[in-house]
C-alpha cells in the first residue's frame, strides 16, 4: 500500500506514534480498517488485532500513569450507529460528522474533557463507506443558527473535528485525505471543515478537494504553548495555513480557546499581525473565516483536567467569570460580561484593521 507519510518523516515531523494499537474484529471486517492497521505496521506499531470487540485495556491503578497509557493508544473500531445519527453543531456548522474520537494532544483546557467519558484513548472509525455514505440525506437540511448570511454560500456544512483534531491522528488514518476527496467529488451543495492545531498538512496539498473543504487552524498566542502540549508549533502552524491556502483551500482561523489572562491584548494583538505576515501575498483567494471562542469549562470539566494535569498554570478559577445556563441546562464558567464585550470589541477592530479581507462568522 502507499503511505503518504514514511515513519522517518512521522518521526522527524515529531507526528504521534502510539505505544499500542487495537484493531477490534469488527474493524478488521472493513477495508479501512485493514487500511489504519497496515499504515500502523509501516510505522513500526504494535498492532494487536483482536478477536472481539471488547478493547482490552487494562490501564495502570495510577491515574497519572493510566492517563499516559490511555494518551499512547490507538483504537481502531466501528463507529456505532448512533454515530451515524448526526448532530446538529451550531454555530461551528450544520453537522457533526465523526472520524475518530479522542485526540493524542494533551491541551490543559480540552473541550473533549468535558464531553468523552472514560480513559482518553483515541478511537479511529474504521466502517469510513458508511460513515461517507450517511452524509446525503442531510443535504439541504440545517440549523437556523449555523446558516448565518455570513455563510450561506457554503451550503450544507459538516463538522470533522468535534471529538477529535482528525489532522493530528491522520498519517495513522487517512480517513480526512478520504473525506476531503469525497467532498470535493461530490455534486452536492456541501462543505467539509476541520480545524486543528497541527500542522502535518503535506498529504492533503495535492487532494482534489474541489474548494470543498474550509480547515481552520486553531491558534493561541506562542505564549500560551505551554498550555497546547503535543501540538504543533504555532510558527508551524501559520506556515501550514499559508500552504493550504495557496493549494486552493478555503481556510479560516480558529482563535480558540481565547484566554484573558494578564497582558492578553499585546499576546493576540501579535497573534493577529502574524496571521497577517503569514498570508501576506498569497496567489489564491483563501476566503478567510474567522471563529472567537473563550475559554469556558464546566465544574466537570475542571475536574477531569485538574486531575490531568496537576500542575497547569491555567486559570479556571471565578476571577472574570460568571455561570452561564446552556439549553441542556449544565452549568458553563464563562468570562463576565464587561471582561466579554471588552475583547470582543478588541478582536473585531484588530481583525477589521490587520486581516480585512475576513468575515467573522461568530463569538462566543
Ligand atoms: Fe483537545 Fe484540540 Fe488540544 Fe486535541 S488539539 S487535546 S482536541 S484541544
């Protein structure tokens, strides 16, 4: 088979090679699946292939232990049918489209803390026919907030990276490669989006994606990296952006999660000026987007992340935050309101000054 990534690349590019990977019987039963476990022996991988679709875990007693087993493994399995039962996602798109779930990154402020339950391995979806096949019915169907005039032109959109930054596991899967090409096939009114905070683009320049797919690339000031542990540089990931935009794809950024802490103006005010530095004279029209997310947790959340990583400098304390009621009534902290419209109006005047040609799509 042909592998876009060799391990002497994945190995130099510091791309994530898990300790161990599980291929349960069902997944061995499609050929994507044989597919993710024979990219994983290129690799060098240990490849377990089960004889049952009971992942056999059996993670340390030491939670910080069972966490780093949990963080080196690999699932291979089949999405379940209620993965195939998609999700409305608004504001971030129309649908919730599912590759895998979990993510190798060890982000102090991870939103899958607070929505995966159980040890954080990473599951990558082997019956990928099914999962691409799925998609026509909800053509033409949408969410009324999602479908902002912002982005009408986009027509039905699907969301790839909800539970996992399928960028970051697919030199193992090329699920994403498979999709992307699937979208830009497709005679149908759709788009896909991914974002991400990797930056191992190289097997997605030369797709046929037909500007049919938007990734975004998820950005923190360089400061804030000691937070994102395991991801990508975020010089790496501006240079990444700039060569997906100059291969035709429309591209958007994704400032996420934004964190209020002491000096944060001057922190994203250079953040903006090196997205600008980094599109500067790019030949295609990369359509830029933007998407503002603060950083919010939940008292479930906090806790799964405190007790992952101990020692994280990152606030999630009640200075600046108020509690805000989501519609299926948790509890999310949130900035308060003055420390919201304060960088609010700052992210929409630096963006309008330094990166005029994007539209916002939403805040939040
Ligand atoms: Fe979580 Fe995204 Fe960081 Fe992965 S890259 S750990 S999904 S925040």
């Amino acid at each position: 088979m042909n592998f876009p990534v060799s391990a002497a690349v994945a190995k130099r590019e510091r791309l994530w090679l898990p300790r161990r990977v599980l291929v349960t019987k069902s997944a061995l039963g499609h050929s994507h699946g044989r597919a993710i476990a024979e990219r994983a022996v290129g690799f060098g991988l240990p490849v377990e292939e089960l004889k049952s679709d009971r992942l056999p875990l059996a993670l340390s007693d030491d939670p910080r232990r069972a966490y780093a087993e949990a963080k080196m493994t690999l699932a291979v399995t089949v999405a379940p049918p209620s993965k195939l039962k998609l999700q409305p996602i608004a504001p971030s798109a129309d649908w919730r489209v599912d590759l895998a779930e979990g993510c190798p990154a060890h982000c102090n402020y991870c939103y899958l803390a607070g929505s995966l339950k159980g040890a954080p391995i990473t599951r990558a979806y082997a019956n990928l026919d099914e999962i691409v096949a799925n998609l026509r019915p909800y053509v033409g169907e949408g969410t009324v907030t999602s479908r902002q005039a912002a982005r009408q032109a986009e027509g039905t959109t699907f969301e790839a990276s909800c539970y996992t930054d399928p960028l970051g596991v697919e030199h193992l899967t090329g699920s994403l490669a498979a999709m992307i090409e699937h979208f830009g096939q497709w005679n149908a009114d759709a788009q896909l989006r991914f974002t991400t905070k990797f930056a191992s683009v190289d097997p997605l320049l030369d797709l046929q994606h037909g500007r049919r797919t938007r990734v975004r690339f998820s950005l923190n000031p360089a400061l804030y990296g000691r937070f994102e542990g395991g991801t990508s540089p975020v010089a790496a990931r501006l240079q990444a952006m700039r060569r997906m935009a100059e291969a035709g794809y429309r591209i958007g950024l994704t400032i996420a999660p934004i964190i209020l802490v002491e000096g944060w103006e001057d922190a994203y005010h250079g953040l903006v000026l090196d997205v600008a530095a980094a599109l500067d004279g790019v030949a295609a029209d990369p359509d830029l987007t933007v998407e503002l997310i603060t950083h919010r947790f939940t008292e479930g959340s906090r806790s799964v992340l405190q007790s992952w990583y101990p020692g994280s400098a990152l606030d999630m304390t009640s200075l600046n935050r108020t509690e805000k009621r989501t519609k299926f009534g948790a509890v999310k902290h949130v900035y308060d309101r003055p420390t919201m419209k304060e960088a609010r109006i700052f992210f929409e005047r630096g963006i309008a000054e330094h990166l005029p040609q994007a539209r916002i799509l939403y805040w939040t």
